[in-house]
C-alpha cells in the first residue's frame, strides 16, 4: 500500500522541457505528504504523474518510475487506477459527474461504473458518507451545495472507490477558511482512522501545518526540500522558493523580531 | 430505529431511499417510461404514416385522452396554441399553392383557395397537432432521468447516458453561468439590454467566456471521470428499477405491431380508411 516515485521525469506531449525532474517520494499508508512550491512549480503536473493520469489519459512522456502497491502505474488502466489511487482537482465544480439528481446518487457514481453489487454500492456510499460526515447532505442536488460542501462530496465520490491513497491539487484553494477546515478535519480522520496515504498539494500551510506529517517543497519541477512537516514549514529558506510559512510561524518569527523572547520549542508547536 | 437517511439499505432486498427511487405517482406517469414512449411513438407514427383522416384524428383523440387522464389537457392545449404559427403557415401553404389542385373555393387577388388543398392543410394540421400532443403527453409525464434509468436498465451503454444526462443537466447551468457573465459584463459598462442591435453585439462578449470556460473545464472533467472508474469494462449498476408489469409489456407489444400493421396496410393500400 505504498505510493513510490522513483526519478520520475514527466514532459507534456508537444512540450521542449520537462515539467518534471528526477522527483522521488515515498507515501506510506495513513500519512500525509504535504507538497508546496510556487506557482509553475510543477505541483499539478505531480498529482497527474502520481496519480497514474499522466501519461494514460493525457499523454505524454514519463521516464523513471511511479508505482502504486508495487505496480508501475503505467501497466494499470484508467478503471484499476482509479481502485488505487482517487485523485481530486481544485474546482469542485467539475468534480461532480453533473449526471445526478442527489449526492447519494453521485457518490454511487463510482461504484456503480465497477458494476458491483447493489448492496454493495450502496454500503459504499453509506461508508463514504459517514467518512466525511455527509449523512444530512444525501438528499441535496449536488449542483445546489456550497463551494466546502461540493469538494467533500467530490472526495467522497472518490473514496467510495476505497482507493489506498489519495492525490489532491489544492482541494481547498476555492474554499473559504470554514470549507478548508471541513475538508482538512475529513482528511486527518480519513488517514488516521481508515490508514488512507494522501498526498495533498496546498498554499495553504497553515493547514499542512496541522494536517501533514510530511512535507516536499517543489521548485521548478524538482523536489528542493524534503522532511517532517515541523521541520520543513519552520525553515526559513521556505520564502526563497515562493512559499509562505503557516501563521503560526509568522507570528513567532514577528516576535522574535520584535525582542521578544520565544522559546525554539514554540516554535516547533506552532509549525506542528 | 434510526433517522438515517440509509437504514433502509440494510433490508433485504435493498430498498432505496425514497428520495433516490422517486417513485412516480398519479394517473399516467405512473406507467414505465417505456410504455409511455411507446405511446408517443405509435401515435406519431401512425398519425403522419396512415393516410386519410383516420390517423391523425383517432391519435390526435387518444393524445387528448391521455393529456386529460393525465390531468394536463390544459398545459398540453397551451402547447398546441404555441404551435399556432406553424399550424397558420401549413393552412395558407397548402390550401393557397396545392400543386396541380382545379377545385377553386375562392379567390384571393392572384391566389386561389382550393378544396384539395384545403383538405390537405387539414390533414396536415392534424397530424401536426397530433404529434405535438404525443410528444407533450410523454415530456409532461416523464422525468429525463426516469427514462434514462430504465433505458440504461434496458441496455442503454454508459456513455450514451452519460451523454444525455449531462447535455440535460448543463442547459440550467449554462443558463446560470451567462447569467454571471451578462452581469460581469453589464457592471464593466457593456449595454446587454435595449435594443435588439444592442443585444445582438452584446452576445459575443457573453457567449465568449461561456465557450472557452466550459472547454477549460472539459479536460478536468474528463480526468474526473476517468478518475471514477466511467471506463471500466461492463455494465453499470442498476441503481433505480422503475415499475414494469406483464401487463404492460403486453400493451407495448400490441400497441407497436397494431400501428406496424396499420401503417403497413395503410401504404400497401389494403387498409383502407376515410
């Protein structure tokens, strides 16, 4: 049950370049890889390759190795990646298939295209949206919900696959601080309770702060920074490659420069 | 007991929850969409492949019966009346330029009114009226994802479901999104409202952003679905079973060779009716 990259190059089709250099990461079950960098920095083109999507549904090429419980990514089709890995963008908006009359029926979407067993599409669904805390919401027109509501439905629609790890570009970039919290508590229980691995790209490291055990600073398409969420989000070398550190760390940092004294060990709790 | 909108799931067989199931209810809607398809099409199939009167007429008075079974006489006569156009242009086309029609009733100026055409223009509004009813009877009646439930129950592949569904579900959206878009454009100065000259160049500046940012979102949206498993190899599940009977896939069968019969009888010329 482990994500693995082992220096993985990916090029777009009709791209000159690389968008993606030499990038290894390890993800084992029930931890959480947060990943920043600036913009461009090949953040999105990581979830695709991650996720098994580059190269098999958008083309092309990928060099190295990406592998998924030991199978090469690019040997899985679309239907068994999807059993492996559920992968999740930013616009919530276009997450949702747009074919469904309640989320219960979305969130049966998944399941329903493996042509399981009705019971079993059904206890699927019930499973997922007991996960996400999302009984009360069965019943709504998924085209009718908030922009936090909608991206927990999406993610739920992809867990009720049961993947083993998670990608996630930005799931909270459209989300106001309530939604980012909805979504950053249902991916701490997800891993902790379920042993889900997730790998999620943020700007917003106050919430990998919390979230993550992990995180990978990426910069121009090559992994810069690597190493324990405390320890990474306290660097101070973060600025330099375009991420700005969680509040937290800001706010000690702002009293530190200002005289006041601040024990080293705060400071490790505010990134942590 | 639980409030649970899913402890219905753990019965045997499953029961789904009835805002999922949505059971149709009341007279006519009640019957499988497959029926009520088969209804429509027979009607229009005979009343524009059966020649003379009878056609038409029997189907325009079954339409009717069923519109007023269903109790939406009312609403379905409100279409017919939107049809008054069409139904005006048929009458003049017909009973003014019949080709090779003698029988003059009247004349117009250069025009001549005559009986063949006359007869002809009638015929051709009832086969009109009769397949704006059948058609409004069957879109009243049946919800979009009913009939695409028990079309994909029958076989219908995923992806043309998909398809249906999602152009459906888009026209609303899409409706919203320009909405957005024409007060974008309205705040920024552009004058969307007055004349229809002012209209007119109001739609590219609207329909532009609605093209390319429903194409932006195509490729995500594809990666979405591949990421819910829409190609896997198969049949999709069933989720909602709508209420069929023996009885009524008897009245379907009878009712589609009946109209195979009398449209074939009909153009062979060994059914001969008024």
């Amino acid at each position: 049950m482990t994500l693995r990259l082992v220096a993985a190059t990916y090029r777009y089709a009709g791209a000159a370049a690389p968008t993606l250099h030499d990038v290894e990461l390890r993800l084992e079950p029930g931890r959480v890889l947060g990943v920043v960098g600036p913009n461009e920095a090949g953040k999105s083109t990581l979830c695709l390759v991650a996720s098994g999507l580059a190269p098999a549904t958008i083309g092309g090429h990928l060099a190295g190795s990406v592998t998924l419980d030991g199978l090469e990514t690019a040997s899985l089709r679309p239907h068994e990646l999807a059993q492996r890995c559920g992968v999740l963008f930013q616009n919530p908006a276009t997450q949702l298939s747009g074919t469904t009359r309640t989320v219960l029926e979305e969130l049966a979407f998944g399941p329903r295209n493996l042509g399981l067993p009705l019971p079993e599409v059904l206890a699927r669904v019930e499973w997922a949206a007991a996960v996400l805390g999302l009984e009360a919401l069965l019943d709504r027109d998924p085209q009718r919900l908030s922009g936090g509501q909608a991206q927990l439905v999406a993610l739920a629609s992809v867990l009720a696959l049961r993947p083993g790890h998670l990608v996630l570009d930005e799931p909270t970039s459209q989300l106001d601080p309530q939604g980012t919290r909805l979504v950053g508590e249902a991916l701490g229980r997800l891993a902790a309770e379920t042993g889900t691995a997730v790998l999620i790209v943020e700007h917003k490291t106050g919430l990998l702060a919390r979230l993550a055990d992990e995180v990978l600073v990426l910069d121009a398409g090559a992994v810069v920074r690597s190493g324990s969420a405390a320890e990474v989000l306290a660097d101070v070398a973060l600025e330099a490659h375009g991420v700005e550190p969680p509040p937290a760390v800001g706010l000690v940092r702002a009293l530190e420069a200002a005289g006041l004294a601040v024990d080293p060990a705060l400071l490790e709790e505010a990134a942590g | 007991m639980t409030d649970s909108p899913l402890a219905d799931l753990h019965e045997e067989p499953v029961r789904l929850p009835d805002f999922v199931a949505r059971l149709p209810g009341g007279r006519y809607r009640t019957l499988n969409p497959a029926t009520k398809a088969t209804f429509a099409l027979v009607e229009a199939l005979v009343a524009f492949a059966v020649r003379g009167w009878t056609g038409p007429t029997t189907m325009l008075v079954v339409g009717l019966a069923a519109a007023a079974w269903a109790g939406l006489l009312g609403r379905t006569l409100r279409v017919l009346v939107i049809t008054s156009p069409l139904v005006l242009s048929i009458m003049l086309v017909n009973t003014f330029l019949y080709p090779g029609a003698t029988d003059v009733l009247w004349r117009i100026g250069p025009l001549a009114a005559t009986a063949e055409g006359l007869t002809a223009a009638l015929q051709a509004v009832l086969r009109v009226a009769a397949f704006v009813v059948s058609v409004a009877v069957f879109s009243f009646t049946t919800p979009a994802d009913d009939l695409l439930a028990d079309l994909e129950r029958r076989g219908l592949g995923r992806r043309a479901e998909f398809v249906v569904g999602a152009a459906l579900q888009t026209i609303p959206r899409m409706r919203e999104r320009a909405a957005e878009i024409a007060d974008a454009q309205r705040s920024r100065g552009l004058d969307t409202e007055g004349s229809r000259w002012r209209r007119v160049r109001g739609i590219v500046p609207l329909a532009a952003p609605m093209v390319f940012g429903a194409l932006s979102e195509v490729e995500e949206q594809t990666m979405a679905l591949e990421a819910r498993a829409f190609s896997a190899p198969g049949r999709r599940t069933v989720l909602r079973t709508l209420p069929d009977s023996a009885a009524q896939r008897a009245v379907r069968w009878l009712t589609g060779l009946g109209a195979v019969v009398a449209v074939a009888g009909s153009l062979a010329g060994w059914l001969r009716l008024p």
